[in-house]
C-alpha cells in the first residue's frame, strides 16, 4: 500500500486524486518515525478519497492503495481486517446486498 501519509484534506486530494475503488487502513500515531500501527481498516466501492475524509478528526495517519474493482477493494478489506484485527472494527468488512461476494480468508457469509 502507498504510505504512510497524513490523514488531512488536503494530504488526502493530493495523494489520492483519482474517484477509485479502493482500500486502506488507519493509524492514530501522530509523529512520522513511528511505525505504522492499523487501528482500522475500510474500503470504498467508489471513491476512496471521499471514503477516507469521512475519518478526518480521528485518524492521523493514512495507507492506501487503489483497486480496479469493487469486489477487488472488498477483498483487500477482508484480508487486512484477518491479517490486522484492528481494534476498531468492530464487525466483519460488510459487503454490498445481493452481491454474493465470499470473504476470502473466512465463512462469514457461507
Ligand atoms: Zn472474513
């Protein structure tokens, strides 16, 4: 993933300029030497930039990475949620009704 970058408006249309699907995790720690800890992980299934100014205010940091497909951005959501457990999601990365998509790492939606 690109990052980490701060979680600012202005950072966030710089860095993330395309309207993309897209995944990416979140960090509270302020100062940039500190490594990377993921306090949550998301996706959008359309605009990742719009997506990640939703969090303003209670993130400070930021990593992203764009994917060419909504099922794509949901898939990466599911597998930083297995691989991270953050500790602020709280529930399973949800996906979009009748979508049939299965997570790949577990049977939450078997
Ligand atoms: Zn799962």
């Amino acid at each position: 993933m690109e990052g980490p970058y701060t979680l600012t408006e202005k950072e966030v249309d710089r860095v993330v300029a395309r309207k993309s699907p897209g995944a990416y995790i979140l960090d509270r720690k302020k100062l940039p030497e500190q490594t990377f800890y993921v306090y949550y992980a998301g996706r959008s299934d359309v605009d990742v930039n719009a997506r990640l100014k939703q969090h303003l205010g209670n993130y400070s940091r930021f990593k992203f990475e764009y994917h060419s497909s909504p099922k794509s951005a949901f898939e990466k959501e599911c597998n930083l949620y297995h691989d991270f457990n953050p500790p602020d999601n709280s529930v399973h990365p949800a996906r979009p009704a009748n979508s049939g998509w299965k997570c790949p790492r577990c049977t939450a939606f078997d």
